[in-house]
C-alpha cells in the first residue's frame, strides 16, 4: 500500500493531509526519512510519524437514523450539525455515500474506504430502499414510468423496484445513487417528494434504531454488506 493512503488508513489524517505530512519530513519508514507519498509500505514496515509508531486502525462500521437538518458530510463549516456529529467513535469515520439535509433514514458511516467504494460504486448495484411521500397521488402510468426508468438531466436512470404503499406513499429501490435521484425522479413525472426516508441498503434494514441514534454493526451484517457489493 502507498504509504499515504496507508497513514490515512491508519486514520493518521486524510489523504492530502498525509501527502503533506511526508513532504515535511515526518514520517519514517524504519530509520530513514521518506518523502515519497508512493512508497510502498505494509504492517511490518516500521513506519511512524513525529517518532510514534503507525498501525492499521481497527475497521469500524456505523449505522445512523440521520434526522432531517444534519449533513452527509465528515465535518460541517457552517451551523449545521454533520453525521459525524452523531456517532461516538475514536475512529476518523466518513459517510458512506449521502442522504440530503431534508431526507432522514439509514447512513452508513465507515473507515473501511475499500467498504464504502463497493457499497457506493454503481457497478456493484447495491440496493438502497426508500420510503418516500408525495404531494399527491401518483396514478398508475406515473408508477409505471419510474418503474422503467425516467430521464433526468445527467442521463436516463435505471429501472427501480416500486411498490404503492399508500395512497401518497411509495417504497422505491434503486441500485444507482445520484445526488438527489429519488426526489428528482419524482420531479421528472411531475410530483413532489414531501417527506424521503431511506429504511435500506442492501441487505441491512433501519430497523427501529431512534431518530438521531447509531449503533456499531456486528461482524456478520458487515460481512453481509461485503456479499451485497460482490461484483
């Protein structure tokens, strides 16, 4: 692994913070010096930063109920609160993927970038589940034309999975994940979405985690996350 992307897995810093670190001359491999961000290093590589030994740190991977008002972001500038906020970890975590302020539900929050690549990487098609509520009744063609997909201004969106849940409310799976996909699908068939609340990803379900609660996840949903992204 380069030795970078190893201090920031190491969750030392972020990646463009590490490159910094290794230019100043604070990280040795062993007892040299090491100013290359590329160079190749490992667990038995000795290497340390300011004298302090560097090890692998521990994965972690968190579920949130994110409530409405909170960013998807790993730290926010301005007033609001970010996902991170919300989770008590040592770990420098980072969110899989996003949920827009106004939208509420399942998150994922991780230090396993190779995790949160396949969970969000369209490639792997990973399933997410939203619970969503409309301004008004969608009739039956509007259903049928976000079933087959609809065309939004970066490209035509794959087919969904739909289920009419209520009169206004709909369950919609999708397997792509674009800014904002849900709530412009349904723009595209002229509706509003009043309320969007994602219940699932891949095969891991909200549950009846609290509003604004995390919880660790046990070493076998993570694995289940690892066959849901299998390519």
């Amino acid at each position: 692994m380069r030795l970078a992307k190893y201090l920031a897995h190491a969750g030392v810093a972020s990646r463009r913070a590490a490159e910094e670190m290794i230019a100043a001359g604070k990280v040795h491999v062993g007892d040299e010096v090491v100013t290359d961000p590329a160079r190749d290093v490992d667990e038995s590589s000795d290497v340390r930063v300011n004298g302090k030994p560097i090890g692998p740190e521990p994965r972690e991977v968190w579920a949130l109920n994110k409530p409405a008002g909170v960013v998807s972001t790993a730290s926010e500038p301005g007033s609001r609160r970010a996902v991170t906020d919300l989770v008590d970890s040592e770990r420098r975590l980072y969110p899989v993927g996003r949920l827009d302020a106004d939208s509420t539900g399942l998150i994922l929050l991780t230090n396993d970038g190779e995790l949160a690549n396949r969970l969000t990487h369209p490639r792997y098609g990973v399933p997410k589940t939203y619970r969503v509520r409309l301004s008004r009744p969608p009739s039956d063609a509007e259903l049928d034309r976000l079933r087959r997909g609809v065309r939004l201004e970066d490209g035509p969106t794959a087919p969904a999975d739909l289920e009419r849940l209520s009169e206004r409310e709909i369950e919609v799976t999708i397997r792509e994940g674009r800014k904002r996909q849900v709530r412009r699908m349904a723009e595209a068939v002229g509706n509003q979405v009043e309320g969007l609340v994602r219940i699932r990803i891949g095969s891991l379900e909200l549950g009846d985690l609290p509003r604004g609660a995390a919880r660790q996840l046990e070493p076998g949903e993570i694995a289940s996350l690892w066959e849901d992204s299998a390519p």
